[in-house]
C-alpha cells in the first residue's frame, strides 16, 4: 500500500520493539523512515531490514533527553528527506518497578522525566517547527495505560511521566491543530518488548496476573498491534482526530463475573 507515499516519518526509540514495528509498518505504507535511537548497531540492523523490503530509511543516533541531539535528529531528517510529515515520539526507559515511592532515589527520577516526559517536549518542540515549514504534520507520542490510571506495581515515576505526556498532548493539540497539526497520543497496555519480556526466568506469571488485571483479553499485546494503532493516527484516515489517547490495551478488565 502507499498510504504515506511521498511523506516522511520519524521514529524515536526505533532500534526494538514498538518503535521498530513502528518503523517497518510506515514502510510497508510507503514512507520514507529515520529512525532515532540511542543504540546504533540495532538502529542500522532496522534500517537495513527496511533497505532490503524496498524502503528508504536513515538512522540517526541521539538521546531525546539531550537538546542538541533532538535538533540534530530533526535537521537530519529534513536534510536526508526534504521534509518531516509524521513523528511518533517512542522513546522511552522504564525506571524502577516494584519500587515504593520513598524509596526512588533523585537520580533516578531525573533520569526517567528525563526521557520520557522532557524527551517528548524536546522532540515535539523542533518537529512542529518542521511540519510548520512543510505546512501540515502529525505527531504520535506513545503514552501507556499508566499514563491514564495509577501504577499498582510500585512504578510511580514511569505513570507521572506517561501522565504527563497525556497533558503535553492534549495541550499542544489544541495550540497547533488550527495549523494543521494533529497530535495524538497511544496508551499501550502490556506489550511484548525487551521492556516486557514474558520468557526472563520467574516473568511469566507476573505477566499472566497482570493481563488479567489489566486486559479485558488476556493476554500481552504484540507490538504489530500497538504500531497499527500509531500508524492509522498518523494517516489521512483520522484526520479529524486530534488530542486524542488511544488505549491499544485489550480493553477494561474490569468486570463482576
């Protein structure tokens, strides 16, 4: 299909998981793809597979919590591509789990709003400036089910971040959308990655009490399933869809019986 034909789209944390099926269903679209990550080896292992499918891709090494390198990431893409249509703001760490509140240590605080909630700001910052060049664009930031109900796996500085990214969303969608700039953010639940890896010895049945806590099917999601979901909300398909949080979670499990 080419769907985004002629477009450009930028994917942070693109070297696994989400961002990589991200990255390689934007391909299949007909997108031209730069992909960011801080690990280069993985990040140009990505471009090479998008390479061998008939794609366009370039890889640019860069941590979001860094300024200088999101600007850098972002002039990359405009000097490679010409333009920037679409961004999925992805990158993310999970901080510490199962981790009382008192117990998180400054340093580690700092480094998780560092990446996910101020790595946003940074990215969404100088990709508006690009899309407002080219007059129009879309910006995905992938949030989290804990970005919409409180952590219960003693994880309170990853929810603060993710609820945090819900409010940047929602505030900057309605700053640019007159400009014809739709942002939008995904609340994945549970989805298979190097982050949730159901076969590391002793996980899998915390990831069975969890999905049945938190996915009204079940089961982890893969990560094919939450790039759909990214990749229709950057397409023309959901042009009048905007500030919105797309749960990609299985849905409530929440239930009497």
């Amino acid at each position: 299909m080419n769907t985004f034909a002629g477009k450009v789209a930028l994917v942070t944390g693109g070297s696994a998981g989400l961002g990589e099926a991200t990255a390689m269903k934007f391909t299949q679209e007909g997108a031209k793809v730069v992909i960011a990550a801080r690990r280069a080896e993985q990040g140009a292992g990505v471009v090479q597979r998008i390479i061998a499918l008939g794609g366009e891709a370039h890889f640019v090494q860069a941590d979001v919590s860094r300024a200088a390198d999101v600007e850098r990431m972002v002039d990359q893409a405009v000097q490679k591509f010409g333009r920037l249509d679409c961004a999925v703001n992805n990158a993310g760490i999970a901080g510490p789990r199962f981790t009382p509140l008192a117990d998180v240590t400054e340093d580690q605080w700092d480094e998780l709003m560092g990446v996910n909630l101020k790595g946003v700001w940074l990215c969404m910052k100088h990709e508006i400036q690009a899309m407002l060049a080219c007059g129009s664009g879309t910006i995905v930031n992938v949030a989290s089910i804990y970005g919409c109900k409180p952590s219960d796996i003693g994880h309170a500085p990853y929810a603060t971040s993710k609820f945090g990214v819900v409010g940047l969303t929602k505030s900057a969608a309605a700053d640019y959308g007159q400009m014809s700039i739709r942002i939008n953010a995904v609340a994945p639940g549970f989805t298979v990655s190097e982050m949730v890896n159901p076969d590391r010895p002793g996980a899998a049945e915390r990831y069975k009490a969890l999905v049945a806590r938190h996915s009204g099917m079940n089961r982890l999601a893969k990560a094919e399933e939450a790039a759909n979901a990214i990749v229709w909300l950057s397409s023309e398909s959901a042009s009048f869809v905007n500030g919105a949080v797309l749960a990609v979670d299985g849905g409530s499990a929440t239930r009497l019986y």
